[in-house]
C-alpha cells in the first residue's frame, strides 16, 4: 500500500478525474452516523486495485476529494464504517469515469462513480436546494 500524504485534489461543482479508467474497485466504504442509513454516507473512502486511496465527500454545495489515508478520521462510538463494494455488490467492478458536475435546482455538485459494467453510483444531497442538506449515495441507471 502507497502511503501517500493527504492533500485537497479538487473541489468544486464540475470536474473530472483523469486516470481511473480502468482501474479495478478494491474497496469503497462509507463513514456513516451511528442510527444513520446505511446509505447516508458523510465521507466516501475508494481504494484502486495500483493501492491508491482516496476520499470524497460533498458538503456546502461543493465536491471535494482528497488523495491518501486521513489518520485524523476514526470510528468511534458515533460513527461506523458500511462496505460499498458488499452493500451494492460491486466485487470485481473497474471503473469507467468519476466526475463532479452541477445537480438540481441550486447547481450543487453531485459525484458520479461509473463503472465499465454500466452501472453507476451518485454521492448526491438529500435536498438539493438545502446547501445544510445530508448526503445519500444510490445506485443510477
């Protein structure tokens, strides 16, 4: 496993990311509220089949991702991890493209997972025209 230091990549409503095609899903997991959903996630981890890392998350309208492994988020008593790859069956998944773009009435970002399979995952908020509103991750057609 690379042990890269954390730093901010992007953030914004529109980008995309350059050089996942292809690469095989490893591990995507959820750091989601204790009595949350499952599918209420406040943080994104995706781990690549080359043992890269990164995190995403939307918050204030806004897509941010962050390359490396983040020592300083830690489940505790409030918090739990939930294990996309098994929730949503995504074993053996490569990905196809992940981009950002502008989503409901307000233009906040919403994340695109896709996969070469053709299935796709959005991390999106639950209101899109409440800039305080929690985020859901779902399965699109």
């Amino acid at each position: 496993m690379k042990d890269v230091k954390q730093h901010r990549i992007h953030q914004g409503v529109s980008f995309a990311f350059d050089g996942f095609e292809g690469q095989g899903l490893v591990a995507l997991s959820g750091l989601v509220e204790r009595g949350d959903s499952d599918i209420d996630p406040d943080v994104l981890f995706l781990e690549l089949d080359d043992g890269q890392r990164f995190r995403f998350f939307l918050d204030a309208g806004l897509a941010f991702w962050k390359m490396g492994t983040d020592p300083a988020i830690e489940v505790d008593e409030s918090t739990r991890f939930v294990d996309y790859v098994v929730f949503f069956g995504l074993a053996r998944e490569t990905i196809a493209s992940i981009e950002v773009r502008p989503s409901g009435p307000e233009g906040f970002a919403k994340l695109t997972i896709r996969f070469e399979s053709g299935r796709a995952l959005e991390l999106v908020f639950v209101d899109e025209s409440d800039i305080d509103s929690p985020t859901v991750i779902r399965e699109v057609c």
